[in-house]
C-alpha cells in the first residue's frame, strides 16, 4: 500500500484538509468556527481517508478520489468568492490554499490509481489470452 506515490498524495492531501481544523481562515477566525466549512471539511477528509483506505479496489479508489477533488474544489472556490467579497480586505493565512493542493494530490493520486488499474487489466487479459492458446 504505501510503495505507492498515489498513496502517498492521498495521505499528503489528507494532512493538508486534516490540518485545516486547526487553522485560522482570517485574523482570528477558524475554518470550524463557519458551520458550512466544517461540514465539507468533515466530507473532503471522510472521503480521502475512505480513498486511502480502498486500495483494493482501484476503481472505487479513483472515483472516491475524484469525488473528493471535486469538492475539495468546491470548497476552494467558496474560499475565493469568500475573500473576493470580503469589504475589509482581511488577510487570509496560507491555510486558505491548502484544498488547492490537496485537489492537485487528488488528481495525481486517481492518475496514478487509473494506471495501475489498468496495467492490471493489461495482464490479466495477456494471462487470459496465453491460457486460452494451450
């Protein structure tokens, strides 16, 4: 499981969305403190950590894994309408970018879920094909 680059951009993209509990959105406010981030924050994390631990199932894998860059994006540009409408001009901390990355670690990460699957189909229908011929 964890010879895996994938993997590994799953569990970097779930440290990063994890690590936004704790991190202030602007000045001296916390994203949990909005009852709408936390819930998709709550979502983005229960999905990468079910796409972290699905790796069994490739394709499961990579649906869970765009699902969760899809909201994860979601998420991205209400944090952008957020500060665009923001008439005081606060300061938002680094933290605001990490579901940018996380959904950049997410499309690596099904990329390369993809790939295996079917590298994976590739041999096993060369398998199939040499039974076939004795």
């Amino acid at each position: 499981m964890w010879q895996r680059v994938q993997t590994l951009y799953l569990a970097i993209s779930t440290a990063l969305i994890a690590a936004m509990f704790f991190c202030n959105k602007a000045g001296d406010i916390s994203f949990v403190s909005y009852w709408p981030y936390l819930v998709l924050l709550v979502v983005i994390t229960l999905l990468n950590i079910l796409a972290l631990t699905t790796y069994r199932f490739r394709v499961f894998q990579v649906r869970t894994a765009v699902l969760a860059a899809l909201v994860t994006l979601g998420l991205q540009a209400w944090l952008v309408v957020d500060f665009v409408l923001s008439g005081n001009d606060p300061l938002f901390h680094v933290a605001a970018i990490f579901p940018l990355v996380a959904v950049i670690l997410d499309v690596l990460a099904a990329r390369g879920v993809w790939a295996d699957e079917l590298m994976v189909r590739s041999s096993d229908r060369l398998r199939s094909a040499k039974r076939k011929k004795h």
